[in-house]
C-alpha cells in the first residue's frame, strides 16, 4: 500500500510559495504523489453533499497546479482528485496532459476523472448535465486512442466527439493511467470498463463500497480485462491508526490519500512511511 497526500486548494489558495513548499515537504516525508481538485466554476445556491460552497473557493487550474508541483519536485508523482473530465475537450486535454507528463519525466501517473456534481457548473460551460457520464465514457477513448495514436493518425466517430486521421504528438513518456473517481455503481463500470483504478468517494457507507468494487471488478472481466490489475486508492486521514491500515489491505486497497497540514503529514509519515522503509 502507498501513501499520497490532497492538496486542498479551497483550504491553503493559489499561492506558489505555500504550493512548492508543500510539494517538496511531502516529497522529502517519502509520501509517493500529490492530488489537486478541480472546479471551474461556483454559483449561489451550489451544494457539496447537501452543504452549501462558499463562491469564492480559490480553486486553481489542477493541471497548471501539478506543474508548478512538478517542477518544485524530483520523484513525486501528480494526481486529480478529480479532473472533471466532461468538462474538458479531450483533443485538446491530451495535448496537454502529453505535454506536463514529459515536462514532469513521466510522473502524472495519477490523473483521477470524474463527472462533477454541480448542474449549474455543467450548463456555463454548455455540457449536458444528465448526458455527462457518456461524455465521459468517449473522452476517455478518445484521449488513449489520441495519445498511442502514429504518425497516419486516428479516426473515431462517436455521439459527442468525432474526427478522422488526427494526429496528435507529443504523446506521454509511456502510456498515461487513468483512473476513474465516483461514488455510483456507474462510476464503478466506468472504472473496470475504462479505468486503471478506482478512487471512490469518502462517504459511502461500507457495505455500499464493497458492492461497487464488486462492480467495479466485474465490469472489468466482462471487458476482457485483469480485475486484479484494477488499482483501488481510498481517502484516509492522518489520524489513521494501524489497525485501520490493515483493515484498508485487506480490503485490496493499494493506495491511501491524506489531507492536512504539514506537521500533521509529517507524523504520519514519521508512523508508517519511514519505518515501513527502515529509515
């Protein structure tokens, strides 16, 4: 099991010093990536789990945020959680996340996606809200069929994106993982259809998230692909315990992310990072 750290953007803002700091702090506690959010837009009346957001949340642009990241780093690999993948145009996202992979040395082994939650969000930026899963679903071919496409180009003809003998280079140092987030029995398929993990939501309720996984998997076999190949990454806390973290492996997580300030990481760290590799 690794451990990633959530850089909380609504929480710590856009402010390039506290961000290369903080990279490098997680960096140096041997944590093996760093996560950004993403929200383009907020409104009156938005609700995060029923609660209402605050409009002037500092949500920066998660991939100019990894950048920055990478460059104020060596080794730490870079995550969304998540990149609201509807609302992006996957010809021009896979121009850009060929182009940070290979500025980074082929460290964003991270990019999580998902749908988003907020309808108003989806409707400013023209994206239909009840249509936004499938959307997905083609963004996802389109971006691997794009970025391990040759020199003759790619076609695809699909409901929302189509276009023939498309070239587009750079392309990743080698083939970009894309995981899938969400707390729906779709966002599981999608993950075990598409994905190379899944990364579901804090709140599911136990019972719940054993059945998506469960989904999730074999979603998975039923598209000819390895279920156990799946990687699982979970949210955690820095306050976790060791009983906990065992609970998480039995469970076949493979990855936990953490949220908080630095001394509190480096604790965590301190407990199960640097004794798990003697140091």
């Amino acid at each position: 099991m690794s451990f990633a750290v959530a850089y909380s953007t609504p929480t710590f803002g856009v402010d390039p010093d506290r961000l290369a700091a903080f990279a490098r702090h997680v960096e140096a506690c041997g944590f093996e990536g760093l996560y950004v959010p993403e929200h383009v837009a907020l409104y009156p009346g938005a609700t995060f789990g029923g609660h209402p957001v605050p409009t002037t949340l500092p949500y920066g642009d998660p991939l100019d945020l990894l950048l920055f990241a990478a460059a104020a780093t060596e080794r730490l690999l870079l995550g969304t959680g998540v990149l609201l993948l509807p609302y992006h145009h996957p010809v021009v996202l896979a121009k850009r996340l060929a182009t940070i992979d290979l500025l980074a040395k082929g460290r964003l082994r991270l990019l999580t996606v998902g749908l988003g939650s907020l309808p108003g969000e989806a409707a400013a930026l023209g994206v239909d809200f009840a249509s936004r899963g499938r959307r997905a679903d083609e963004a996802i071919d389109v971006l691997r069929l794009l970025m391990s496409g040759g020199p003759d180009g790619v076609s695809f003809a699909g409901e929302f994106f189509s276009f023939d003998s498309l070239c587009s280079f750079p392309q990743p140092a080698t083939p970009l993982p894309i995981h899938v987030g969400g707390s729906s029995p779709a966002a599981a398929r999608r993950a075990g259809r598409r994905g190379d993990g899944w990364f579901p939501g804090g709140l599911l309720p136990p019972d719940e998230r054993r059945r998506q996984l469960a989904i999730a998997r074999s979603a998975a076999t039923e598209a000819g692909r390895d279920p156990s190949a799946l990687q699982y990454t979970r949210w955690g806390s820095a306050t976790m315990d060791e009983e906990t973290l065992d609970r998480l492996r039995d469970e076949g997580v493979t990855r936990v992310v953490i949220g908080g300030e630095e001394d509190e990481l480096e604790r965590f760290a301190e407990r199960f990072i640097a004794r798990r590799s003697g140091g």
